[in-house]
C-alpha cells in the first residue's frame, strides 16, 4: 500500500512538470527543444521570434486556431519585411 501510494505520488509530480502550464505548457513542448531556446539559440529579434513561436505552435493549444496561428506569422513577418525594406531604402537615399 505504502508503495503504491508513493508511485501514485511521484506520477502526481511527474504530470505536474510535464503539463505545467506556466512555465512549460504541453503547446510550447510538443517537440525535442522548446521554441524559445531554438529563438534564443538563433538570436532572433522580437518580429522574427514570433514568426518562429507562431509557426511552431500552429495549430497545437487548438486545431481550431490553426490558421490564426499561421495568419498571425505571417503579419509578423510582413512587419519584418517592412522594417528591412525601409532600412534599405533610408540606406540607399
């Protein structure tokens, strides 16, 4: 009785790291790294970060805000855009 309680226990911490929704929710640990390690690792700015989080994740908290997810990369990188080709053009002048 006494071991089995203890399993149970440990499987009750277990589950809790696992599916901790504010530092490691199921949606941000769907594959082998975390998406913001990958960003970090890359040195991403905020504009191409998201694009990379949005991507991720697309679809994974909701299959029902999947295109959301991807519509929402999208604005991110066409402020990406954005900001590079003002750059160029301010350069060129």
């Amino acid at each position: 009785m006494v071991i089995r309680d203890q399993k149970q226990n440990l499987e009750e911490k277990l589950d809790a790291v696992i599916n901790d929704p504010v530092n490691h929710p199921s949606h941000y640990t769907s594959s082998k790294i975390e998406v913001i390690e990958y960003i970090l690792d890359h040195g991403f700015d905020y504009l191409l970060g998201n694009v990379v989080k949005y991507i991720s994740r697309a679809g994974l908290k909701s299959k029902d805000t999947e295109i959301q997810d991807l519509e929402k990369a999208q604005w991110y990188l066409n402020r990406k855009i954005e900001e590079l080709k003002a750059k160029q053009q301010g350069g060129q002048a």
